[in-house]
C-alpha cells in the first residue's frame, strides 16, 4: 500500500486568512491524486481529480496544485470561511481503482 | 447527483454476534464499490474492493470470513462483521464508483460507527 502524508495535521485558521497544507505521496508509478473535504457526520466531498504534473485546480476559493515528479500537492485555502472547517483528505491512485489515503488536514476556522 | 447512502448509521452490538451494514448509490449505478475502515487518528484504509456480480477482493490482512461483503446489485453492497468482537470496533465507510479499471471518482457514504460491546 502506498504511503501518503499530509501535514500538519490540523490547524487552526483566523477567519478572512488565506492557508494551505502539505499532501505527499510516493512518486514512482503515479497515476493520480485525489482531494476530498470531509465534514463532520457527513460523506467526504470530492474537490479534485489530479493527474498530470504542473496540474492546478480551482474550485471557488480552494485550489490546488500537483508535483508528480517530486511526489507532493498543495491544497489552499483563500480568504478562509467558517464553512470551510472540515477534514481535507488527500488520496493516491495505485491500481485497481484503489485508493491510499493520507490521515488528513484538520481545519478549523476561528470567527 | 452521485449520492450514496450507508445505514446504520451507528451500531451498539455484544461480543459475538454479526452485524450488517448496507451500502446503497441512490442515483446512479455502481460498477464497483469499495468499503474502507479507519481506526482513530488514522487514514482511512481499503478493505476490499467489489464488482457487482463477483466475488470481492480484500486487501492484504483483511479476514474475508470476518467481513462478508455482497454486491448483489449495481446499487447495493453490503458487509457483515461476523462474530464481532471488541477489536473490529471501528467506522466504516463505503464508496462507489461508476467505473472499474481507470482511476474515477468515488461517492462516498457517511459512514457507520460500530462500537462491540
């Protein structure tokens, strides 16, 4: 199974403030990234499907960006809102359809 | 659109006997449908993958005696924990996906919270 990281592990974020967090993966053998945001008592969300390096994607104030060569994605979020505190989950692709998910980014933002 | 619903929601149960969680894609057909289990503080982990119609396949440790999973229909999988026991205590989650063999989104459902007593 592969290794997938994702750091820091939460924080905590002022509201109005922009942030970003770490997902790395191992880069031999990509095939694609996922991005899911995951509120609490509900299903993981789907934000993106990443599969070619240099890739960057936005959807409304997150966006995101892929390094397949160096095996890592960033994930921002600008002008953070209250409704964006949630779970950020990152996922590797690795055959099969099979997912490795990293332990996520735990956000919480401050009003 | 893509919803995929899972009950119970949250399950109590003594040591021993078998629970059963119901996996369902409420507005579209699932070709494959995946269960995962994640522990506290931990990643979510596959446990096994399955295609309607076929056997499932599980992942590397995973007791496919313990956890029965069916995939009866292109809306519906289910897995049952048998003999539950303090130990599979755990949330477990499903997803579906509208394809196989290509790396295509999965819906996931809310999870089920079991707890052995």
């Amino acid at each position: 199974i592969l290794n997938v990281e994702q750091s820091p592990q939460s924080l905590h974020v002022q509201e109005g403030d922009s942030t970003n967090f770490t997902c790395s993966f191992p880069s031999s053998n990509f095939y694609a990234l996922h991005w899911y945001r995951w509120e609490t008592a509900k299903s993981p969300e789907a934000l993106f499907v990443m599969t070619l390096n240099g890739d960057e994607k936005k959807k409304g104030r997150i966006s995101a960006t892929l390094n397949t060569k160096e095996g890592y994605s960033y994930l921002y979020i600008k002008g953070s809102q209250p409704e964006d505190s949630a779970t950020y989950l990152c996922a590797s692709f690795y055959g099969n359809n099979r997912l490795a998910f990293g332990k996520g980014n735990q956000v919480v933002v401050i009003p | 659109g893509a919803v995929v619903s899972q009950h119970p929601s949250r399950v109590i149960c003594k040591s021993g006997t078998s629970v059963k969680i119901e996996c369902r894609s409420l507005d579209f057909q699932a070709t494959t449908m995946f269960w995962y289990r994640q522990f506290p503080k931990q990643s979510l982990m596959l446990m096994a993958t399955s295609n309607e119609g076929s056997k499932a396949t599980y992942e590397q440790g995973v007791e496919k005696d313990k956890f029965l999973i069916n995939h009866a229909s292109l809306t519906l999988s289910t897995l049952t924990v048998t003999s539950a026991h303090p130990e599979d205590s755990s949330f477990y989650i499903c997803s579906a996906s509208t394809a196989s063999g290509t790396y295509n989104e999965q819906f996931f459902g809310p999870g089920t919270r079991l707890t052995v007593l």
